[in-house]
C-alpha cells in the first residue's frame, strides 16, 4: 500500500509543477525565500498561492462541468458580475454578509441558468455558456453604472487581502472549497454519476441517473465557485471593474483541469490536481514576472510549457516512457 | 424485350473486410421499368451491395454492367454520369436553401458566370410538375415535410441520373398518408422506364409497388424471384432462412394459471413509433417479442421503459394506475432494460466493470446513500462471479471486455438493483457461444425465479425455447400474441408473414 501511494505522487501534474517550481528557483535564486511580517508570510511562493487562488477555485467548478463532457466559458463574466453586486451592495450600506450571500446566490443563479441551458434545452455547453460570456459582462456593467465601483468595507477588503495563521485568505478559501467539494464528491455518489454522464449520457439516463438535475448541480457549482473567485478579486483591487475582473480567466480554469489529467471529452477527473494545474500555471506566471523577464515572454513560455505537459499526458508518451503507466500493471487480488 | 437485358448488373461480386466475407458471389441484375426490392436482416450485406453499386465501395471480384458494358466505378459522383442515383433514409440536402437550389445545387444554370435564379426557379417549377409537387420553389425545403423533401431528393436524384434510382429505406420516417404520396412517384418513374432498386425493412411496402425481389442473407444471395409468384410467408422464410417444416416445440409447460398479474399495458402507444398495443405480463413469464427489424420492436421495449415515454394509453404495475414519463420512473417499479445497442446506450466504456455493475443500483440508492469501494467490490465480484464475467480485474475499462462480457455486466448491472422485470433487447446478438449459453441460462434461472422479462430477439430458435409467450410485430403494430404447446419458429415466420389463420396454434 505505501509503494502505491508514493507512486501516486509521481504524476505528471506534481511532476510538472516541481519542474516548474525548480526552473523559477534556478532563474531566482530568491523564490522560496518566505519571511514574516506582520502576522503573514511573505514571498514569491506565498505570492503564488495567493494570485493563483481565483484560477483555482475556478478550476474547482470547471472540473465537474468538464467531467460531464461539458465547458463553461461564462465564469469570467460570472466573477465580473459577483464582484460588481458585492461592491455595489457594500456601497449601496447593506451589512457586508448579506452583499457577499447575494453574490454568491447570484452565481448560482447564473449557473444554473446556463444548467437549464444544457440539462433541459439540451444546448450545447460551449454555446450555451458563450450567451452569458458575452452578456455577463453587460450585465455587470449595468449594475456597476459603467463605473469602477470602489468601497472601504473592512470585512470584505479582509476577505480578498487579509491572511489565516500567515497564508493569504485567498489561498485558504481555495483550500478548504478543494477540500469540501472533493469530500462531498468522493463521499456521495454524485462523482461516479458525474463520470458516467461525462462517458455515455445516454447509457448513463437509462442506468436510472438523473442526469437533467446533475448537469444542473454541476452548472450551479460552477457558477457558485465563479461568485467566490468574483468576489475575492473585487475586495483584493477594492472595487468591482466590470470591464476587467476575471477577463479571459474562463480560459485559464480550462486550462488548469485540463493540465490536472481530466479529458475534455468526459469522464475521470480529479479536482485537487486541476488546483494543482492552477498553481503550476500561476508559478509560471510569477517566475517569469520576478525574474526579470518581459512580461511578453509570459505568453510564450505558457504555450510552450502547456505543450510539454499535454505531451506528458499524452497515452502514446505515456506508453514510450512506460514509467506513468501504473494502473494498469497491479493485479486484483483474489 | 429480352429477359436478360438489364439496364444494371452485378456479376460475381465479392466483397472482403478483413477476414469476414460480406459478399459472396452476389449475382444482381435490374431491368428498365422495374421495382425491383432488395431484402435482408441487417448485417445481410444489403448496404454493402448498394454502396458497390454507387461505386462508394470498390468490389474485390465480379464486374458491374451498365447496359451490357463493364464499368468500373470510382464513386458515387462517377455512377451518377453513368445514370446511377441514390437517395438516402436521411435526406441528404440542405434544408436552409430553396428547392429550386437544392434541386439544382452544383449544376446551377448560370449567367454571365453568376447563378440564374430566374432560370433555376422556372425549371425548378416544370420539374416539380412532374412529381405533382404544388410548392414554390423558391421556399426553404425545410419548411416542407419530410416526405416532400424526401421527393425533392429524389427529383434531384433522376435528374442528375435518370437511368437507375437507388431507394434506400424511404419510407423510414414517413407516415401512412406521406407513404402512398410517394409511392405514386415511384410508380410514376417506374412507368416511365426508369430501373428502381427499393431497400426496406417494410414487408406490406414491398408487396405493394415492387415487381421482383433479391433477398441476401449473411452476405450470400439467396434468391431473385418475381414477386407475384411468392407469399408473403415465403419471403420471410428467404430471409431468415427457418424451413417452414422445422419442429422445434416449446420446452416451456404452458401455464393454464399463470401466477399473479405484474405489468399491464393498455392502449399503451407512442406516435410515429409504435401503434397502441396492450399486453398482460405475469410473474415468472418470459414473453418474447418477434418480428422483422424496424417492426417496432425496440420501440415496445423503449416506451415500455421510458425511455421513449408514450404518449397514449395506461399501465398498472400490481394493479396500481401510474406513469412512465422516464427511465428513473420505471427504475422505480422495478424495471432493468438492457438496450439492443450496448456500446451506445449500455456500456460506460471509460469506466471500470466494478462502476459499470453497480451504477444502476447506485442510481436507486440516490446521490447520498453512497456504496464504498468495498462494497462496491462486493457485489461486483458477486455477479462477476455467478454471471462468469471474464475480466482480468474489476478496476479494468469495461470497454475492454469482449462483447459477450459486457452484456454480461450491463446483465449483472440490473439484477443487482433486484428487478420485478426485466426488458431485454438483442440479449445475445453478436456475442460469443459461450456468453451466449450464458445469458440463456440465466433467462432460464430468473424466470424460474418469478422474474418476469421480455425480450426481444431476431433468433427464433432461441425465443421459442425460453419465452412462455411469443408476441409478433409487424410495420409497428402488435399483430399476435402466440402461446401454447405448439410454438415453434415456422408458426413465428407465417405470423410475421401476416397469415393470422395460421398464426394461431
């Protein structure tokens, strides 16, 4: 049993994400420097943790809906949305739970909309989630009246800077939803129905799964994390930039389950190394800003490093290395 | 006119995939001014045969002759300019554009090399005639019905051919009225003079508009008859090829008092697929579902679960009125359906055996009420077990089980949830002997268990030995119910073949 578990650990994700992690420390020596100040740590590594939080959380709601052979390209617009609810709400004097509670309903109420899409219209997810792609961010901007909405809430600015035993808010909020989300999914029934929606949808409906009331969860998840990662990035800049918050980061969440080993095209996934595939994509980001580099190369190392990940996951490298072959060489035993 | 002048003829065709001969020496040929059918189960060879026909497959030996001459053809496009036309069950135009378009998509008249519309509608108007076709030809073809569309398609299709017009399941989709309505365009081509093959699964279609029938069967052919000198009950003998005088009595002692009534459908029925039938099902019964495919077969099995809901009619499961509106409803009652097509709707190829058996029980339990690995492992390696499922382990990919095996699994996968009933579809087609003994034992054992069940299978043989009942399918309706000592495969054939005086045994 041990054996197997450390060779769980080699997985390309974490493999990947040491790479990375080294190469950063060999171009600055001074990444994993962490110091105290202030009741916080602080450092380059820490800074990952935190900027990586809202790719990560998006990450969380993206794996179930990509698991489902689905996507959603709406979280972005989502978070613009949430965020400009939360500081409008703030500003507007409401008590700083109940602006964050409305956000949050919000983003379910988003998602669920593009669930109904999906689950009921039977609309394909990339269309179905490119409609409030593109109006979300109209949407925000209504509520916002075409501003940057600012705002001084003490708790809500807490929530996106303030830190827990010395790690950032951000990265702890991400921590615990990873966790809570992967135990309600490991511990229910609902990680195996997602599967089998996500392999064959029709085999799965007439296995007897409600796979309508699924995608519809699966959707509102998504919005639901969309609203928390929202909500963070507006309290971190202090103010809700609905032109701006959360542009393009729908893809990044993309990107970060697909680099944590769950196929576009449905079935096995794994939430914890879609947050693994975050922080490898915020680590890239940052080594390439602290060490001097033009942010123009961010771009380009990104590309190049995606393609060397997916190519450690590909079956036919896979099978040429033979070393990330381990399932299927144990033996049930009897 | 000679008897052997055909406008097209295939001679000696062979047609090798692999190691599996789909044709063996097919002999075809087709005469100017007829109908001439083309019969077959699936897996005959009938599509394949079309395909070389249409030059879409190339034949591994024999030649193809159009009016006499070898020719060789490269592909569909190349058979059309030696007159060879085709039009699909699916109408393969472009519903967004004109009729007049889509009649002339390609070959536009064209002026100063821009397209004439003018031109194209005023031909198009004069082609429709013909076909007594009153819509306007500069409408959208998707606002017509399919039938409509289905004679635009084949408007093109003489167009472009003229000479021979290949009809591959037309009527597929096609209600009564919307039938007849393109039958008389048939004829109409037919008299004047063009060649006809006509591919359907329809038996009463074959009998009303075709003049000669070819029938294959496992990729050989069987035979080419007139038809005027055949009985319907002939025919589906060529085609499934039962010897009429075959003594094979049911084994089943018929049961004078059945047990206690679980299932009764009334009226039950679901528009375009299956007309309203009713049908009583016991405890401990095994009623078989017989019938040529496309009878409606699948579509009894499909409403009867839900997955399809009806759309007329009632059913009372132990007496009580209730409704199916979908698969989770009937899961409810205690229904299991083991689809016909495993790959597509029965199997979750990704996943593992393990969570291809317990997904349906799963699926009872709810979201909450989740089974643990270990237990999980328990009851798959229960049925792995008295069902002889042969994987190397629990944990592997269900899709890389054999065929055989998977039925097994998706079998094992409803008796795990406890069915009171159970749909079987095509249970055993295209499996191995030894999973096929299988799976009729285990029909054997639940029904002597009091499970009831239906299913449905195209081996006769096999569903006079383990069914209590035979009900017969014919052009979606349920024409007779069979039961009794004598039920033997010939019975089945001449029910199928409509001879209800004989039906009876």
């Amino acid at each position: 049993m041990k054996r197997l578990h450390l060779e769980r650990l080699a997985n390309p994700q974490l493999l990947a994400l040491a790479a990375v992690l080294l190469i950063n420390w060999i171009l600055f020596p001074n990444f994993f420097r962490i110091t105290w100040q202030d009741g916080r740590l602080f450092g380059s590594a820490i800074d990952v943790l935190n900027r990586g939080a809202p790719v990560a959380i998006l990450a969380i709601g993206m794996t179930g809906v990509i698991a489902t052979k689905g996507v959603d390209l709406s979280v972005g617009a989502i978070m613009a949305v949430c965020g400009a609810v939360a500081a409008t709400m703030v500003v507007a004097g409401y008590p700083t739970p109940i602006a964050v509670i409305a956000a949050l309903g919000v983003g379910v109420v988003c998602g669920l909309w593009n669930g109904f899409l999906v689950a009921v219209l039977d609309i394909q997810p990339i269309i179905a989630t490119l409609v409030l792609m593109v109006a979300g961010r109209g949407i925000a901007q209504l509520i916002t009246e075409g501003y940057i909405v600012t705002f001084n809430d003490p708790t809500l600015i807490f929530i996106g800077t303030g830190s827990l035993l010395g790690f950032p808010m951000a990265a702890v909020i991400a921590l615990v939803l990873m966790i809570l989300v992967t135990l309600v999914v490991k511990r229910t029934a609902i990680g195996l129905f997602i599967q089998a929606i996500g392999v064959n949808r029709s085999a799965a409906s007439l296995a007897g799964i409600n796979s309508r009331m699924l995608l519809m969860l699966v959707y509102g998840l998504s919005g639901f994390c969309a609203a928390i990662a929202g909500i963070l990035v507006a309290a971190d800049i202090r103010g809700a930039d609905a032109n701006n918050s959360g542009l393009w980061l729908e893809l990044d969440a993309i990107l970060a389950v697909v680099i944590g080993g769950t196929s576009l095209l449905g079935g096995k996934f794994s939430i914890p190394l879609a947050v693994v595939g975050a922080i490898i994509i915020q680590a890239m980001n940052t080594g390439i800003l602290v060490s001097g580099f033009r942010p123009e190369f961010n771009l380009i190392v990104k590309a190049g490093m995606i393609i060397l990940i997916l190519m450690l996951q590909s079956p036919l490298v896979g099978s040429a290395i033979g070393f990330f072959r381990r399932d299927d060489k144990r033996v049930v035993s009897k | 006119m000679a008897d052997t002048h055909y406008v097209l003829e295939a001679r000696g065709i062979m047609k090798i995939f692999g190691n599996h001969v789909a044709l063996d020496n097919i002999d075809f040929g087709l005469k100017a001014g007829e109908v001439h059918a083309l019969l077959g189960e699936n897996g005959a060879g009938k599509s394949t045969l079309i395909k070389i026909l249409t030059g879409a497959y190339q034949p591994d030996g024999g030649g193809i002759y159009v009016d006499g001459a070898q020719v060789s053809l490269d592909n569909p496009l190349h058979a059309q300019t030696f007159g060879i036309g085709t039009v699909y069950q699916e109408v393969n135009l472009l519903p967004n554009r004109s009729v007049a378009e889509n009649l002339f998509l390609g070959h536009q008249p064209l002026r100063f090399g821009f397209v004439n519309f003018r031109k194209m509608e005023a031909d198009a108007r004069v082609i429709l005639k013909n076909y007594d076709l009153n819509i306007d030809p500069s409408s959208e073809l998707g606002s017509h019905s399919v039938a409509v569309q289905q004679i635009v398609a084949i408007a093109r299709a003489v167009q472009l051919s003229g000479k021979v017009l290949i009809l591959d399941e037309p009527t597929a989709s096609l209600d009564r009225n919307e039938v007849e309505r393109l039958f008389e365009v048939v004829l109409g081509l037919k008299a004047r003079g063009l060649a006809i093959i006509f591919i359907t699964h329809f038996l009463d279609q074959v009998f009303a508009i075709s003049d000669r029938v070819t029938v294959l069967r496992n990729g050989k052919l069987i035979e080419t008859r007139a038809l005027d000198a055949l009985s319907r009950t002939d025919v589906v003998r060529l085609m499934l090829g039962k010897d009429i005088a075959f003594s094979g009595a049911t084994d089943v002692e018929p049961s004078e008092a059945p047990n206690e009534v679980l299932l009764e459908f009334k009226g039950y029925g679901r528009k375009r697929s299956v007309l309203p039938f009713d049908l009583t099902i016991h405890k401990g019964e095994v009623v078989g579902v017989a019938g040529l495919l496309g009878s409606g077969r699948t579509e009894v099995a499909r409403i009867m679960f839900g997955a399809d809901p009806a759309d007329q009619g009632t059913v009372r499961v132990n007496g009580q009125p209730t409704a199916i509106r979908k698969a989770t409803d009937a899961i409810k009652h205690g229904f299991g359906f083991c689809p016909e097509d495993r790959k597509a709707e029965g199997i979750l190829g990704d996943l593992s055996v393990r969570e291809n058996i317990v997904i349906a029980l799963q699926g009872k339990l709810g979201w909450f009420k989740a089974l643990n690995r270990d237990e999980q492992m328990e009851i798959a390696g229960r049925f792995g077990e008295s069902m002889d499922i042969r994987a190397a382990s629990l944990d592997m990919p269900v899709k890389l089980l054999s065929g055989g095996n998977q039925q097994k699994v998706i079998l094992s996968r409803w008796l795990a949830t406890d069915p009171a009933f159970l749909i079987l579809d095509e249970p055993t087609r295209g499996i191995d002997v030894g999973a096929h003994a299988e799976i009729v034992r285990t029909i054997n054992r639940l029904r002597d268990e009091g499970m009831a069940m239906l299913v449905i299978s195209s081996e006769l043989d096999e569903v006079v030995a383990y069914s209590s009942r035979i009900v017969v399918m014919r052009d979606r309706e349920m024409v007779a119910e069979l039961r009794g000592k004598n039920i033997n495969p010939g019975v089945i054939v001449q029910a199928i073949a409509n001879n209800p005086d004989e039906a009876v045994a």
